[in-house]
C-alpha cells in the first residue's frame, strides 16, 4: 500500500535529522564552529517538518521553504567540509544526501494546491517558528509572546494552542486547523478558515562566522536559529507538543515577500528546554516576570508607603521622620525596640542617597511599610510572613504587600527560565496582587475612587505593555544582570582554570638541561622585594603578598586601575604574574595573596602573542565556550564583574598586542570595578602610561628582587628540584655556602641571575666565583650550552665520526647565524623567530653539517605561541636577556670592530639597515658589550669603549645603579671609569653619593675619578673584602655620613681600621659617624657632628673612651647613642656620660645594653646608674635579649629604687614579652620610674 505523501515526507524528514545529528558527531574540533552549529539547526528544521506533516495541507509553503533553507544549508557545509581533509569527504556525502532529500520535499510542495479559498478575507498576522539551540540569550523576534493578559485570565490556564479571531472574518469553514480561541471566558474550539501564508525567514547568526560563509542571496549564512513568519487569518500562540520548536504569533500588517532572507549579526537565542506538556521553556519570560515586579510591583509599594506616611515629605530623610514621630502616631516604629526596628547598612545608604525613598527595592519598601506607615498590622502578625503570594479577594492589604514581596523573592532567588503557560499565570496573579493591593490601601488609608481608578488602569496598561513589548539586551542586563553577571564569571573562571592549570609550572633553564622540567612555581618561589608608591621611582617597602591590594587601597572612587610592576630584566616580573595566576587557582581560604577574593574574574594577556587585537576577540579565544553561549551579551557582563587583567611584557609588546593594548584601555575606561595589572621593563613604561585615559588611576610597583636574607632560601629550593627532576650529584648547601660568599652583590638579587648561578653550578661548580659579573654569569651559561650540544653531537648518527673540535668550529659558524637573527628580532620586538629566521638558522646548519634541530633546542626553547594560525609551537629565546646578549655577541664579533674606525653605531646601522637607531632598545645590549669587551678580551681600539659609554648614556642611562654596574661588568677599565665619572655625576640620583657593601669594589675604583666634594654616606653592614682601601680613598671626600654597623654591634678588642679612621674623621665635615672607635679617634672627631653612636669594648676601652668623650670638642652634638655589651663591661669601670646641652625632642643621649638574660638584670640597673648623666637618659633600648616578662619586671623596680632618669621610655623586642605583659610594664614604668614600656621589633632597637 503505497504511503501517503504525508507520511513520506515525514519519513525523510526523520532521516534527515538522524544525518544531521551524525553530522554534529562528525565534525572535528576544527569545524566545530562552522559545521556544528549548522548541522544543529538543520536537525531542528527537519524535526519541525516531522510534526507538521500531519497537518501539511494547512502550511504546505512554510515546509517547502523551511527544506529549501536545509538545502542551502547543507550546500553550506559540503563547501565548507572541503577544507578539512580529515572528515571533509564523509560529512561533504551526508550534506548533500540531506541537499537532495530537502529538494525532493521542496518539489512535492511546490505545486501543492491552497486548501483555502482566494476570496476569503482574513486579518494580517504572522507565525513565528523557531528553531532552539543551547545558547542562552536571544531578542525576541516576536512583539506578541506575551499577548494581552486580562484579568479575566483563570490562573490555572495552560496554554497549548490559542488564537484571537478576527471580528471581520468570514464564518468559519470546516478545516483541519483547530485552534482556541481566548477572546471569550471559555476557550472554545473554532474551525477557521487560512490563506495561503506568505514567509519570512529571519537568520539569527554568529557575527563571527560571516567572513568564511559566501554571503550571496542563495547561500545562507550560518544559522543558530531560523524564525518563520506566516500571515494567517488570527493572531496565534501555540506550542508544537513533544518538538524543541515554538510556534509564535505577531501581528502584522504588510505581506512580506516570499523567501526572504534577512540577517542580524546582533541578535542571539534564548534557550530552551521543554517541560513534559511541551511548553517551551524561555529565558524571557522571567525577564519579563522581574521588570513587571520591578517596574510595577515597586511603584505599587511606594504608593501606598506615600499613602500610609501622609506627614513626611519627599525631602525629609526617612530616619529623620521616623526619629521624630509624634506621639499620637500608629506606626511600629515607635512600638519596637531598637533592634526590632533596626535598618541594615545598605538600607541607610539608600535612605541618605534618596529622601523621597522613591528608588527603594521591594524588600527595603516593604520593611518601610511595615515600619513607618500608620494604621497598619502589628509587626508580629502573620499578615507580614505571608507563606505563598497567591491572596485571597479579601484579604488584608498587609497580605497583598507582602505577597508582592514574596513574588519578588520567588522569581530572584529561582531559576529566570519559565514556560509561556507559567508566564500567563504568573502575569495575572501579579495583576491580581497589584489590583488587591491598590484596592486593599485605598479602604485603609479612605484615598478617593478617581485616585484608584487612575493608578489600577496604570497597573493594568503597564502590565500588558510589558507582555508584549519586545525586550532587549538593556533589559537583559537592568533586570537580571547580576544573576547572569554571576553566572557567566562562573563559566569563564572554569573554563580558564582548566587553561592555567599548565601555565603555573615554569622551566626557564629548558635550553641547557635537555629535558622538559616541570616546575611548579610554588616551589621555587620566595620572597621578593616591593616599592609602591603613586609616581615612578618612588614609594614604600611592602609585602609581595599585598601586591593586588595596593590597586584597591590606593584607587580614588569610581576610577578603574592601573598596577604597573616594573622591574629589570630578570628581576622575576612574569614569575610573579605565574605566582598571582597560581593563587587565584587556589580555594579562597587556602590563598596566601591578599586581596584575590575581590575579583571575579581573572584574565591573562601575553603581550608576545598575536593574531588577538581586541578585547572581544580575547574572550573569544579564550573563554569561546561562554562566548558562544553568552554572544553580544559578554562584554557588558564582564564590565558588570570585578575583573582582574594580568598583563605581562609591555616591554615585549607587538603590533597586535599593542592594539589589544589600546582596546581593553578603550573597554575598560568607565568600568571602576576593574583592575589591570601590567609588568614591564622600566624604560617602557612611559610609553604606555602616555596611552593611558585620565578616567584611569596609575600605580606604580618596582620589584626590587630577591632580598639577601632569602637568596640562600632561593638556590636551596630551586637546586633540590632540579637534583629531584634531573638526577643531580651536586651538594646544595655547597652552594648555599657559595651565595653567602656573594652576599651583597646587587647581581644576585635578580632571581633570573640566581637561577642561571644554580644552573652553572650545577654543571660546573669551579666557574662560580665571588668575582663574578653579569656578562660573565651570562657568557658561562652560554657556553654551557654550547659543550651540551657537542656533547649531543658526539652520539648523533649524523656527527658522531666528526672530531669535536671541528664540530665546535662549525658551531661557532652557526651561531654568527643566531646572534645575527637575535638582534634583528631584537629591533621588530620579537621574541619568537620567524619563519624566514628560522631558515636561515636552518640553512646555516645543513652549510656546517649540524643537525639544524639540535643547535636550535641547544640556544632555543620551543612554546606555543598564539598567531592567525592559531596556536603553533615557535621556537623562542629563553629569556629577553639571553636575546640582548645573542645581540651584543653580534657586535662584538663584527668583522668591523676590530678596526681603528671600529664603531658600534656602524654596526648596528649595517646590521639594521638603517640611518637611525633607537638606542633605547639596545639599552641592556650595549651593557653587555662593555662587559663582553673586557671578558674575552677583544682587540679593540680604546676609543669603542668609550663610545660605548656614551651611546649607553644616549640610551637613557640615567641611574648611578645602572653605571656602577658598567664598572663591575668592564673590570674597571680605566678609560671606561673615566668615561663613566663624567656621566655619573650628572645623574638624576641628586648629589648625595650612597656607598653600600654591594659596591664597595665599585666606588673604590670609582671614586679616584670623582670630584672629592661630593657629599658621601656610607653605609656597611657588614665586614667586606676592600672596606679598608674605601675608607682610605674617602680621606680625600667629603664623607657625611659613616655608619660601620658590624664594628658597632660586635666591637673587636682591637679597634679596626684604627689608623685610617684617625686620618679620615679629621679631614671630613662628617656630621654622623656609627661604630667603633678609639680614644685617640674620639679625639679626631670634627666639631661638624652632629650625631655620635660608639660601643664600649671591654672595661680598659670604656674608661679610656669615657675620658675622651668628656675632653671632646662637639659644640653641634645632639644625639649620643653608647652600646654596651652587658658581658663585656664591669659596672665599676664606668662612670658618667656627659651632657648634652640644648637638646630638642628626640635628642639626648641613648644607651643600647645587648645581651642581657634574667641573670644579667642587676647587672644592668647598675650600668644605667653609673653611665647615666647628669640630666639623664632620652631612652634605653634592650636588642638580643632573653629576658622574660618577670626580668624586666625586676629591672624596672630596680631603676625606680635607684633613681633612674628616663624621659622617653624603655624598649624590648617584641618576642621577649607579650602584650599583657608589656601592658602591664608600661603602667608599673610610668608609676615608677616615670616613663613609657615599649614592645618593638629587634631592628628597631638599634641605631
């Protein structure tokens, strides 16, 4: 029996959707989103065509359309299944086998007779089909959804199909459309006539997709849904039971041509699922459900609080009114304690921003009529707990207010997504509450019958309005922003957690070990030096753990930030954007940076990336799962979020990335709630900050590197890893001794330097030394990679017969190769060799007969990097560092150089090819040609060396740091200093000179080229190797300030430097001197001091220095601090300390006691009493102590009984009493002997 065409038509359109699902399944990765997402929506269509052929005769044109469109489609992907030749062939068969069987349907549609008369006359509306997919927003493409809602609507109503009839239409002719009709109280079932529909399709597509799709009339572009509009004879609203498709009505009144096709790039759709009765589940719904609350069901509340506080105006602050209720009034407030009645923080914010409380939310207006109107239930009556929102006729107006509050609560705190059916009943119990409620307050409070009259026609217009008004994104984000905020930051965050869960492991030394070391930051990490502050080079110490706080404590209202982390090259700026990464990976209560849980949402740029330009485009890439489903919807979102942007290498910044840059400045202007951490060399900085809008609030952070009480902690961690990963012999603490040798060496404080000194150690422990440079850590480890490589070679089939010292000639060839292509990346910003690069790199290997792969992982790392390609593994210099110096072995290899007329300039115009250099961006290059001068001692003309100088000047060299480093990486070659004293005086440090131990070696041969009345501090903190020879050419400064604190604290019986103190003190207008001296060098002291700190050695040198600080001449002194190590001094040796006269507060004499225990408490009291002069002591201060709480107990009665005069206070550390016990010291100190008990750090005890 042959099937009807009904049935056949049926039958291909199931198959069609099986082959479309297979097509889903099929698609690889690549074409996920271009064949996907069309495939998806075919499978829709053809499922749509399955429920409507059994009433085909009715819409024969919408099925004949609807396959046309799947034909197009199924063009799409077979044309787009070309590009993959994985899959392409098999899904290119199925897409056309879905083709030929939608055309099929579409010929026995085309001539199909319209089973309804010409002549019948009918009202224009449309029919909307649309197809659903699993993405979550969508404009609705429809204004009549939600028709009109009466009153008269029951509540239990569920709608199925429904319909408006036309009042104008013919009697009805029997046909196979059967539809209700909501125009009377009882739906009843009408027979109704229908013209021949004419169609509209509507594409609602990806903006993303339509520049890979052809864009001519018959090829359509990448659907996520098709909408469908017919114009039949009555206004419809039904749902297709058992089927993802809605079948919705809006009214129309022209005729649309037939298979147009019209596209918005914009729009997106809403999702939806199906309850068991069919109805399709939408987003909207609840919007619209939340701005009716909001809108209407607000505006109800507020007038019936203006109704029950008739005496309070609209400038009168709530709290004021309520403060001053009269006696006679009925509201609970003045019923309730002060508790009961209580308004929580955000309540009063809304109160003092707004008098007329007319931008209260529902919760806030219902607790204000419960609270403040008059004639109103008492508090704790039922009325105001009102279980369920559904209210009877006649219930009390407490019950309708509260039934607004309780609609309110349902709809925010469950889910948006409801049925058209659960929308209807929704909407007309809103509108029976808001109706009960008007009617209710009006009784109560006698309001005339016009007012409500007036205000229920408002509710009831506004209520239709908002059901049938077409709603947008503006009212996606006003009315449920914060619920699709939250979920989206939601989404993103698990999405980029999977991404950086890789990300946190490091491995910077790849290209010498030869294995892939996995490293967790974690591990290796430690502490690191901070300066904030709010201009460049300026600031205080802070914890690197408070890093993300200093964006939020120092931002000015309403302004976005800007967190810049400077730092030198290797100074550990991308670790510690790995190490923030690595943090916000952790639970909230498990971080150990501080500050984290304030954002939502953290992203991560790579300034060395490409192929991103836009901050859209960023998300995309990134997050494309959420920005699939979230669409145009996303950046709003984000801006709604508390977002952290890590941004690391301004410095490295390309093309692209520098319009990335601009964008996300551009994006993020007016959004205060975000925050954009950036990481750069210092010199690169302005550039960006020039860029920066005013609406931006600047930070600055300067990483100042590893502090030398951690450096030992660093090589310790970071050597056990790599003895863990890399099956190492070497002894650690070896090494940990080798880095205490190194201790004040600024070098050592980059943690880059450190890990190359672990690395070189590792394989070579005899090239550590303590003379070791910058240049040199650098050359070492270059030729540890070097010997690697030929170590390699000697195994490899292609090498092992060659002798090893032609193999290191050809190296040596190649390499000419790789610094020459380091140097032109150098000048583009690149870190990442291109791919001319490469070859050339590539050729010059197969000339020399190495293996090109094993000289490039021997010199390179291989990371993936993101280009217009997408991701691809690029070969890439390990650091920037190790670029700069590939580029200064370019230079000093040059042919020219060794030239009388040798000249770097010329280098580097040749090598560029250019007339003028930006030498600001060989700055570092230009460092390690001086010190690569000196290091493989190169004969070149004296004249280079100073023009290196110079071009390093011309390079933005401004800092004495920067040429001290110059000194110490040229060996202090004299026409280098010379050339260097004359830049360095003009720096931008001010005249004041610092000498600190790190660079003892460096002003010593320095200094000789000064001018001698310079002003210069020395500060030493330690005993160092050549502290002799500085204090001997200083004789012929100006020192002003001398502090040699490791002779103050741990004084030698033997004064050192005896000799040399006596020659300098006398010659310098000193105004400061700290350590240790003799009673000759007492004497020698000039009259210019002004502050005067000496230690006590023994009991013969405490009465000889007594003696001699009593004959001093120091008419400026102001300050006298003595040390006395309680084991080394006898208290009957001692006697008194002299005055000093004309003190101000602060000034007087001090007296530091070290070392005392319990047992030494007596022994104490009786040398303050004997040293104490005259007029008594400023302060004593108690550094390495282990005195308990009942020792200083002791020490205090002890100095009350013996008189002691104290006129500051006495200090302890703060380990040796807790803080009841310094409490109670302070009132015993002050009752006794008159003075204040302070508990402080250790440091802070000492001068």
């Amino acid at each position: 029996m042959a099937s009807s065409p009904s049935a056949t038509i049926a039958s291909m359109a199931s198959t069609m959707a099986s082959m479309a699902s297979t097509l889903i399944k099929s698609s690889n990765e690549s074409m996920t989103s271009t064949v996907k997402p069309i495939a998806s929506t075919i499978e829709n269509m053809a499922s749509t065509i399955v429920t409507m052929s059994g009433t085909i005769a009715c819409i024969p044109s919408v099925v004949s359309d609807m396959a046309s469109t799947i034909a197009n489609m199924s063009a799409t992907i077979t044309n787009l299944a070309g590009t993959d030749y994985a899959k392409g062939q098999s899904i290119a068969v199925i897409a056309s086998s879905i083709a030929a069987m939608s055309n099929t349907i579409a010929s026995m549609l085309s001539g199909a007779p319209s089973p309804v008369p010409s002549s019948t006359i009918v009202s224009s509306s449309s029919i909307n089909v649309s197809t659903a997919t699993n993405t979550p927003l969508a404009r609705e493409s429809s204004s009549a959804e939600s028709p009109k809602l009466q009153s008269s609507v029951p509540s239990t109503l569920t709608t199925a199909t429904a319909t408006t009839c036309s009042p104008t239409a013919s009697p009805p002719t029997p046909t196979t459309c059967s539809i209700k009709c909501t125009c009377s109280p009882k739906p009843t079932v009408h027979n109704i006539p229908t013209t021949k529909p004419t169609l509209r399709v509507t594409a609602i597509h990806s903006s993303t997709s339509t520049s890979t799709l052809p864009t001519s009339p018959s090829t359509y572009t990448l659907p996520q849904s098709i909408s469908v509009h017919l114009t039949p004879s009555c206004s419809v609203v039904t749902s297709l039971a058992q089927t993802k498709h809605t079948v919705i009505s809006t009214p129309s009144t022209a005729n649309m041509p037939s298979s147009t096709v019209t596209t918005n790039s914009s729009l997106t759709t809403l999702p939806s699922s199906s309850h068991s009765t069919g109805s399709t589940v939408s987003l909207w719904n609840g919007v619209r459900t939340i701005k009716i609350l909001d809108s209407i069901g607000r505006t109800v509340l507020y007038d019936i609080f203006l109704w029950g506080t008739p005496k309070k105006s609209l400038s009168e602050h709530l709290d004021q009114y309520l403060s001053h209720l009269p006696e006679e009034s009925t509201a609970n407030y003045r019923k309730l304690s002060s508790v009961q009645r209580r308004f929580n923080k955000t309540d009063l914010q809304y109160m003092a921003n707004d008098p007329s409380c007319a931008s209260f939310d529902i919760s806030l207006l219902w607790k204000c009529i419960k609270l403040a109107c008059e004639d109103v239930a008492e508090a704790s009556d039922p009325c105001w707990h009102t279980v369920s929102p559904q209210v009877s006729s006649d219930a009390k107006m407490e019950c309708f207010v509260s039934g607004i509050k309780k609609c309110r609560n349902n709809v925010y705190h469950g889910t948006l997504e409801m049925s058209h059916s659960d929308f209807l009943q929704t909407a007309a119990e809103l509108r029976f509450i808001f109706c009960g409620a008007l009617s209710a307050a009006k009784q109560r409070y006698n309001r005339p019958d016009a007012e409500l009259t007036s205000k229920t026609q408002w509710v009831q217009n506004n209520l239709d309005k908002i059901a049938q008004e077409i709603l947008g994104e503006n009212d996606l984000i006003t009315f449920c922003g914060d619920r699709l905020m939250q979920d989206l930051a939601h989404e993103v965050n698990d999405s980029l957690k999977i991404q950086f869960q890789n990300a946190v492991n490091i491995d910077p030394m790849a290209f010498l070990v030869g294995v892939d070391l996995r490293l967790h930051v974690q591990k290796v990490f430690t502490n690191v030096r901070v300066r904030s502050g709010d201009r460049h080079g300026e600031g205080t110490l802070i914890n690197y753990l408070d890093l993300v706080t200093v964006a939020k404590n120092d931002a000015k209202s309403g302004m976005p930030q800007v967190l810049l982390v400077e730092g030198l090259a290797g100074s550990g700026k991308t670790t510690l954007l790995t190490m923030v990464t690595d943090e916000w990976l952790k639970l909230e209560q498990d971080r150990s940076f501080r500050g984290l849980d304030q954002y939502d949402v953290l992203l991560k740029v790579q300034c060395r990336d490409r192929a991103i330009t836009t901050f859209k485009c960023l998300l995309e890439k990134h997050v494309s799962s959420v920005f699939l489903k979230y669409r145009s919807l996303v950046l709003p979102l984000i801006k709604k979020c508390n977002v952290l942007i890590l941004i690391d290498g301004l410095d490295e910044a390309n093309e692209d990335s520098e319009r990335l840059l601009t964008d996300i400045l551009e994006e993020m202007k007016g959004v205060p709630s975000c925050t954009l951490l950036c990481t750069s060399r210092p010199e690169r900085t302005s550039i960006f900050t020039s860029r920066i809008h005013s609406k931006f609030y600047i930070s600055y952070i300067e990483l100042l590197g590893i502090p030398e009480s951690s450096r030992e902690k660093f090589v310790r961690r970071y050597h056990e890893e790599i003895k863990r990963q890399a099956q190492g012999v070497q002894d650690t603490e070896a090494l940990v001794q080798k880095v205490q040798e190194l201790r004040g060496r600024e070098l050592f404080m980059l943690p880059l330097n450190l890990v190359f000194l672990t690395w070189v150690y590792h394989h070579k422990p005899s090239a550590v030394t303590t003379t070791t440079t910058q240049s040199h850590l650098y050359h070492i480890v270059h030729q540890l990679s070097v010997e690697k490589l030929l170590d390699r070679l000697a195994h490899h089939p292609m090498t092992k017969a060659r002798d090893r010292r032609d193999l290191e000639s050809c190296i040596r060839e190649c390499l000419k190769s790789i610094y020459h292509e380091s140097i032109l990346a150098l000048a583009e910003e690149k870190l990442t060799l291109s791919k001319n690069a490469e070859d050339n790199i590539r050729t010059s290997c197969i000339t020399q007969g190495i293996p090109p792969s094993e000289l490039l992982s021997a010199f390179f790392c291989l990371k993936a990097t993101r280009t217009y390609l997408g991701m691809q593994e690029q070969y890439s210099t390990p650091h920037l560092g190790m670029q700069e110096y590939y580029a200064a072995l370019h230079i000093v290899s040059h042919s020219s150089m060794a030239k009388a007329s040798g000249s770097v300039r010329d280098v580097l115009k040749v090598t560029l090819n250019a007339l003028d250099i930006n030498l600001s961006m060989f700055q570092n290059v230009l460092q390690h040609v001086a010190g690569l001068l000196h290091l493989l001692n190169y004969s070149v003309p004296e004249v280079v060396s100073v023009e290196v100088v110079d071009l390093l000047q011309e390079s933005g060299v401004r800092c004495r740091t920067q040429w001290l480093d110059l000194v110490e990486d040229t060996g202090a070659a004299p026409m280098v200093l010379r050339r260097v004293a004359h830049h360095f005086m003009i720096s931008s440090d001010g005249d004041e000179i610092v000498v600190t131990d790190g660079r003892i070696g460096s002003y010593t041969a320095l200094l000789p080229h000064l001018p001698s009345e310079c002003p210069i501090r020395v500060n030493i903190t330690k005993v160092s190797e050549g502290l002799e020879e500085l204090l001997r050419i200083l004789t012929r400064h100006t020192c002003k300030w001398l502090f040699l604190h490791p002779f103050y604290r741990d004084p030698e019986e033997e004064v050192t430097f005896n000799d040399t103190l006596k020659l300098l003190l006398p010659r310098s207008n000193m105004k400061v001197f700290l350590g240790q001296l003799s009673p000759e060098g007492v004497v020698c002291l000039p009259a210019s001091l002004e502050n005067l700190a000496l230690v006590f050695g023994g009991d013969e040198h405490s009465k000889a220095l007594l003696r001699a600080l009593r004959e001093a001449h120091l008419p400026n002194l102001k300050h006298l601090k003595i040390h006395v190590p309680v084991k080394l001094v006898s208290p009957q040796c001692l006697g008194p300390l002299p005055n000093i006269d004309n003190v101000q507060p602060g000034e007087g004499v001090d007296l530091i006691i070290s070392d005392v225990s319990d047992f030494d408490v007596d022994k104490a009291s009786q040398v303050i009493t004997g040293l104490q002069p005259p007029a008594g002591f400023r302060a004593i201060t108690f550094p390495r102590t282990t005195t308990t709480g009942l020792g200083w107990r002791r020490l205090v009665k002890l100095l009350a009984s013996a008189g002691a005069k104290i006129g500051a206070g006495i200090a302890v550390p703060d380990t040796s009493v807790n803080v009841d016990q310094k409490n109670e010291l302070d009132n015993l100190a002050e009752t006794t002997v008159g003075c204040d008990f302070w508990r402080v750090s250790e440091e802070i005890l000492w001068p």
